[in-house]
C-alpha cells in the first residue's frame, strides 16, 4: 500500500497567552484513480490561556490554569476491504474466466470534519486539575460496501455512499 504526502504546520505562541496553530496536508493514495488520487486537509486551532494574564494572576492566585481552546479541520482516510478501488482483474478457474469485484472508477477519499471544544483548568499549584472536551465529527464520503441484487452477477467494491455524525465530551 502506497501513500505520499506533503504536510506543513505554523505554530504561533505570544506570551504563553494566545496560541494558533494551522496544517495543511496534501495526501495521495494508490486507492484511487489518477484523478482522484489526491486529498486536501487543513486544520487551525486556537488557544488563550486566560490564567497568564497579569489580572487573573492578582485576584486568583490559587487558580493556577485557565485555558480554552478550540480546533477545526478536515482528515482523510482511504482505508478499505479491497485494493485499487478503480482496478478489476480477472483469474481463471479450469476452463472458466472468473471477473474479480467491480471497480469504482471515481471512488475518493472519505472525509471527517472534527471539531473541538475545550477548557482545561487546574488549582493549588496544579495538584488538582480537570479538563473537559467537547467534540463534533461529521463524517461524509465514507467507504462502504454496496448494495447489490443477484442480477447484477458480481460483487463490488467499496463507494462513497456513507454519512456519519457523532458528538459528545470527555473528561
């Protein structure tokens, strides 16, 4: 399995206060087609750490941490139960031609914004400490198997049919 990709990331720290972090990824896979071969996915976070302020510091010295965050970006994934999406082979059985799965010729990768909520705090000097996250994924493009009748008179392979959202928090 073949994959390439070229990734960047700029980070950014003023004071210890206000953070920004942003990638990019451009990735290719060998699943796919020439034409669709290649996927884009940025991401950006950002930060502020309330309890580095000189005012936080004065009227509540024994809250040692106070930062919320927040990220957002897009991830790929092109893992799936077949091989070469776009590829059908052929092998041969006695006196019999056998067709492998149907390829998917314009099969792409499967894509998930994630997002992410967070506040992370901590008292006395960081011996107690109690972070939260609240987080989104919307899933599209997803790799699924396809639904297929006996008159089609093959198997195919994965398409780009599913949908998936989830949510929730951690502690």
């Amino acid at each position: 399995y073949r994959t390439q990709g070229l990734v960047g990331r700029v980070t950014y720290d003023y004071g210890h206060k206000y953070l920004l972090e942003a990638n990019i990824g451009y990735t290719g896979s060998e699943q796919f087609a020439p034409e669709n071969r290649y996927g884009f996915f940025p991401s950006v976070a950002v930060g502020y750490v309330i309890s580095e302020e000189k005012f936080w510091k004065k009227a509540l010295p024994w809250w040692s941490k106070f930062k919320l965050r927040y990220s957002d970006g897009l991830v790929g994934n092109d893992q799936t139960k077949s091989r070469w999406l776009y590829f059908s082979s052929y092998s041969v059985n006695g006196k019999y031609i056998y067709e492998d799965q149907a390829p998917n010729l314009v099969a792409q990768w499967e894509t998930a914004r994630k997002r992410d909520l967070g506040v992370e705090m901590a008292w006395l000097d960081s011996r107690l400490t109690w972070n939260v996250d609240l987080f989104d994924e919307y899933r599209t493009h997803m790799l699924v198997s396809p639904n297929t009748t006996i008159f089609y008179g093959n198997t195919a392979k994965e398409v780009n049919n599913g949908i998936m959202k989830k949510h929730g928090f951690e502690t």
